[in-house]
C-alpha cells in the first residue's frame, strides 16, 4: 500500500484528519484510520503529522531526471497578443529574478511572433538576461500547436530548470501541451513562487477549492519545474534602463511552424475593452441594481474610476451584462486593487472569484448580506443613492 | 458523429467552508455533483448528437462513487459511461490523469470529438483537457464560447480571450474545452432518468487499459503536494455610516490615495 499510518507513531491526535480535503480519515481506536476508498494520496497529511507517523511511498518511483543538474535558468514565456508584450510578462520577468538571484542564475524570455525588435530593450530593463526571440509572419498571432513545438524545441535545446508562463487564456492552453510532451511537471494558477533553501527547488503555492485552502507543490524530479502564474499577483521590478542583455535569434524549419487549427479571425468586443482581469479598479454590480438601465450608474463610476465593470453570476443570468463580465466561479477570478460590490449579495461563488483583492468595498441594503464579510469597507444602504454622490466626489478630486 | 465528453465529480465548492475555529474544512454534507463546467461540454454534446445524429459517450476517472456522474450525464442525452478506477490510478496529478484518460480514450475507440469542461471546480487547473489532446496527438480549441458550424469532417468555432475572441477552424477529430456562454444546460428528462438508472457502466482498470506503470497514479505524476494550508480568512472591516452624502465622503477619503 502506498500509504500507511506506523501505528507505533500515530498518538492519535487528529491534526491529519483536519487537513484532508478528501474526509479520508478517522480516529479509530485512538489511531488514525486511512479510508482507502477516498484516499487520492494527495499527501496533504503528510507534514502535518507532528511525529512522522504517516508513509507516502512511491512503490515504483518514475525516478529522478538522470541529468537534472544540466538544466539551469530561470525562463518566462513572454506573452504577446497583436504584438504588444502582455503585462503579466513584466511581472513573471520581476519575479523569475527574485528566483534567479536566489539559485544564481539567469533569467530568459521566450518571445514568439513576428515584428517584436521594438520591445526588446523594454524587457531586458525589466528583468531579462537573455530573449530567445522567434520570429515568422505566420508565427504572429498564437496558435497552439506551433507555438508549443517552439517552446518544447527550445527547452530541449537549452534546459531551462524553471519556466514561468502567465495563467491566461493562452498560457493556460500553451504550457499544458508543452509540460506534457517534455515530461514537466505543471502547476496551475500559482499565486506565491519561492525557492527551497536546501533543495534549491521551486515552491509552488497556488488556491484551490475556489480559494478555500491553498496548496504548496514541487516537482523535484522532473526538469523544467513550469507553473502558470496568476495576473496582477507578482510585481514587475523597476526598469534599469543601464541593464544589458543578449538576444539569441532562432528559426526552425517551417514545418514546425505549421498548425492544424486555422486562426480564421479575431474579434475584439467594444463592451470589453477595459477587461476585468486587467483592471485596477472594478466596480461590479448584482441583483440588487434592479435591471440593466441601472449599470449605468456602475458605468460612470468606473469610468471616472479608470476601472471596469464587472457582474456577479445573478446580474449575468438576468441579462444585465455580457458573461465576458462576470465575477465568481464559473466567471473570471479577478484581484484588483479595488473592488466595488454593489448590490452584490455574497455568496461563496461570487467570493471565491475576488477575495484576494486588496481593497473590497461593498454597498448593500441588506445589514446581513455575507459580503460585509469580506469587506473591508461596507456601507450599508441603497445603491442608487450612494453610487451617484460617490462618482460626483471622485470626480472632484481626480480632476484636480 | 461520435463524441465523447470527459467529466469530473467534484465537491460543491459552495458547501466547502471553513470553521473558522478550527480554521479547517468544513465537509459534513458536502454534495458529489457535476463539476459546473462539465454540465456545458454534456450539454453541448447532446445538441450535437441531435444535430448531427451519433452518439455521445461520457468518460470519469475517479473512486467507485463517481458512478454517479455518469448516470446523471445518461440522464441528460448522454448514452453509455466509462469509468477509469483503480487504486493503481490514486494519486495523479494533471499529468498522470490526461494520460490515463487518454489511454481510455484509445481503448474506447473511435471519436471525432472530445468535449470538456474549461476547468474543475475544484482544482482549477485547466490542464487536463490540453493534456488529453497532446497525449492523443490531436488539435485542440480551448475557452469554446460557440460553435459556428460543424460537419463530418471540419468545424469553425469561437474560442473566448480576455479581450473578446478568436474564430477558429479546425479539422475533426479535436479536443474542445468549453465555457459557460456555449450554452444553457437542460434539465433531466423523466426519460433520461430511466434509462439512466439502468443503463450499463463499463469500468476501465489498469487491467483494460495496460498503461505504462511508470506515467500512472503517484509514480506518473510529476507534481507533489507538500504542504495544504487554509489562507488568512478575510474579515469584515469598518462599516460606514450616515446619510448617502456622508458615507461617500467617508470612502473617498478613505481610498482616494489607491485611486489616481
């Protein structure tokens, strides 16, 4: 069995029930009691186990990486849409120093597309070593397939020990093929990334259960170590416009470049032009703002604001907005600097979607609403007579 | 047209709490459903099949229990249930997991398309679909918000980007991750109930499948999981009172330093 409780260890103090998300275990006989059944070997009891009561065993270990000592770097996959650099790029490449300095080591960027030479310097300030640059008209806009062939060659060729790419659309869709097929190990969505004193490994911390735990993984035996990271979460570092770098131009045969999907068209949609996931500042609104006319007022705020609007699930299945707004679950996850709830109940699913922001301010007329919870500043009252007074105030003190 | 839909049972995140004395989980009552964004990749397959004709086959790994989810997809248009379970499975990350579901998939058969979820609720990591597709060598089209048009062999869909989306074609077979927008789920028929709870569930073990034991369960995952913790609970803060003019005062004193 690959996991046993040593009988003689266990005391039978429970820490390890309590932090099985799987309900797994139970204290039977003053000892801990593995139901094999819902065990996934998850491992979360391991550590917590204060008197190494509890073996994980990897009965027939995939083994360590024969030449795991060969990969060094720290790399980010350097996302452009239209070609322009993304500005998660520039917060991957802040923090992929912080690491690089720590392993003493370098940091590259992949840049992929076509047309790129203008932001180079601009990304060597920011944090960059080297750039391996990739450059073809028909490798301008991402497609899945090339670019992962790209990716995959070049981790190959050069053995990166880290590669860092941003948690979106794209990133998401790219690494995942690329982990598989050089045999990496991946982690989604990470929120905090740190590196091992001793093993010199990365720590990998990122939410799970709609933020309700968070979960630290390694991959200590496979190379690259490669994770996505989540927007808005890492600081870009200051740019040194005296820093230096090398860029190291490469081309591949054109039949890697060939994709099976055809990118027919892409569409950019006037009502999301400010997107949720990059804005600084969101005002959201739910069902408490009684009907679409009503986002108006949302709408000028975050208009005088600099923000965006956003929308809670219930305000989305009214009609009120477009899906591409809503906040929560089954929408986007978003962590602003700001955010205005208005009229937004609370529940766990429109929670889970924005409570890693920094600032949440929530107006609701009801005193018991669970999102005065989480709020950090709440009001409570009624929307629309709160919302106008606020845009006109904002509206004094910005145009000064 | 035969199209198979991948699914995972997963916690009803919204019963998944914290005590906030304990600060631990909270599991007592907490419901095995669908994971949310699965019910829109059974949804859209239904609307295909009936489209197109064919059939519509749903596929789970997981404890014997998530049986379940493959006769609740039976009861909305779904006709037969895989289920991928053995202990030799336990313990897989995304890497181990779309490899498995991708051996399945081959002892399956054939298929022309692939549907999933854009994600699990639970783990959130959007990997697995792609990872299917790599491992079967096939295209695949994430964040699906529509399908524009399908035939026997080529389809042209709408693929949802943070700024709006993508129109994209792409040869069959193809692996297709959905979102939200595609669609609206049914609700079960009297029907579909029925023939769920008789309809016969084919289980997949290591047995069937003959993987390599060196790419499955704990020893095929990459990834390790060394530490779980609960984040710092948000609290609530200062509430602000007065009349509509004083309250806003207030907040823009009180924030105008973060806007600018």
């Amino acid at each position: 069995m690959p996991i046993q409780v040593i009988l003689e260890k266990c005391t039978g103090c429970s820490l390890c029930v309590k932090v099985c998300p799987f309900d797994a275990i139970r204290i039977m006989d003053k000892k801990a009691s593995l139901d094999l059944n819902k065990c996934t070997l998850c491992g979360a009891c391991v550590p917590s186990c204060k008197f190494k009561a509890i073996l994980l065993e990897k009965t027939q270990s995939k083994g360590v990486l024969p030449n795991i000592k060969d990969y060094k770097g720290v790399w980010v996959f350097i996302e452009q849409k239209n070609g322009k650099v993304q500005s998660v790029a520039y917060e991957l490449l802040g923090k992929a120093h912080e690491l690089a300095a720590k392993l003493d080591t370098q940091v590259s960027g992949v840049l992929i597309g076509d047309k790129l030479d203008d932001q180079l310097d601009e990304l060597i300030w920011h944090g960059a070593d080297n750039i391996y640059l990739v450059e073809a008209p028909e490798l301008a806009n991402f497609q899945d397939e090339p670019y992962t062939n790209i990716l995959v060659k070049l981790i190959n060729k050069y053995k990166p020990e880290i590669v860092l790419c941003g948690a979106t659309s794209i990133g998401r869709s790219l690494v995942s093929r690329v982990a598989i097929t050089v045999d990496a190990g991946l982690t989604a969505d990470c929120t905090g990334l740190d590196i091992d004193p001793q093993k010199k490994i990365l720590l990998q911390t990122r939410p799970a259960f709609g933020g309700n735990i968070m979960a630290t993984i390694i991959s200590p035996n496979h190379r690259p170590q490669m994770s996505t990271v989540r927007h808005k979460v890492m600081q870009p570092m200051s740019p040194d416009k005296h820093r230096k770098g090398k860029i190291i131009k490469e081309t591949f045969e054109s039949s890697l470049y060939a994709s099976r999907t055809k990118l027919l068209d892409i569409v950019e949609e006037v009502e999301s032009l400010v997107n949720i996931a990059e804005a600084d500042i969101i005002v959201s609104g739910g069902r408490g703002m009684g009907g679409l006319e009503n986002f108006k007022l949302l709408e000028e705020l975050a208009h005088v604001l600099g923000g965006a609007v956003g929308s809670s699930r219930a305000a989305v299945d009214s009609g009120w907005m477009p899906y591409s707004h809503q906040v929560g679950q089954t929408g986007r996850t978003v962590a602003p600097k700001i955010y205005i709830a208005c009229g937004i109940s609370g529940q766990i699913q429109h929670l889970v979607g924005m409570q890693s922001s920094k600032i949440i301010i929530a107006i609701n007329k009801d005193p018991d609403a669970p999102i005065f919870k989480v709020a950090t500043y709440g009001i409570v009252g009624d929307v629309f007579q709160i919302l106008p007074v606020l845009t006109k105030k904002f509206k004094e003190i910005l145009r000064k | 047209m035969n199209i198979i839909v991948c699914i995972k049972q997963v916690p009803e995140t919204t019963e998944v709490r914290i005590n906030p004395e304990t600060n631990t989980l909270i599991r007592e009552g907490v419901k095995a459903i669908i994971n949310p964004f699965d019910m829109y990749a059974i949804e859209e397959s239904v609307r295909l099949k009936e489209k197109l004709g064919g059939k519509v086959t749903v596929l789970t790994m997981g404890p014997p229990q998530a049986e379940a989810a493959l006769r609740e997809a039976i009861s909305l248009g779904a006709d037969d249930g895989f289920l991928v379970c053995d202990r030799a499975f336990a313990g897989s990350d995304t890497w181990a997991t779309s490899y498995t579901l991708a051996g399945a998939i081959k002892k399956i058969g054939v298929f022309d398309i692939i549907l999933c979820g854009k994600q699990a609720s639970d783990g959130d990591t959007a990997q697995v679909g792609p990872g299917i597709s790599t491992h079967l060598n096939i295209p695949q089209v994430t964040y699906v918000k529509k399908i524009e048009e399908v035939s026997a062999n080529i389809m042209k869909v709408e693929r949802m980007m943070e700024e709006g989306f993508e129109v994209i074609e792409t040869p069959l077979p193809v692996l297709l991750t959905v979102v939200k927008e595609i669609n609206e789920p049914r609700l079960p028929s009297l029907k579909g109930m029925m023939k769920a709870k008789s309809a016969k569930i084919t289980l997949l073990t290591q047995k069937e499948l003959n993987l390599d034991p060196q790419k499955i369960g704990l020893c095929g995952s990459p990834t390790q999981v060394v530490k779980i913790f609960t984040p710092p609970q948000r609290t609530g803060g200062v509430m602000l009172k007065g009349e509509p003019g004083e309250v806003a005062a207030q907040l823009v004193d009180l924030i105008k330093n973060e806007v600018n």
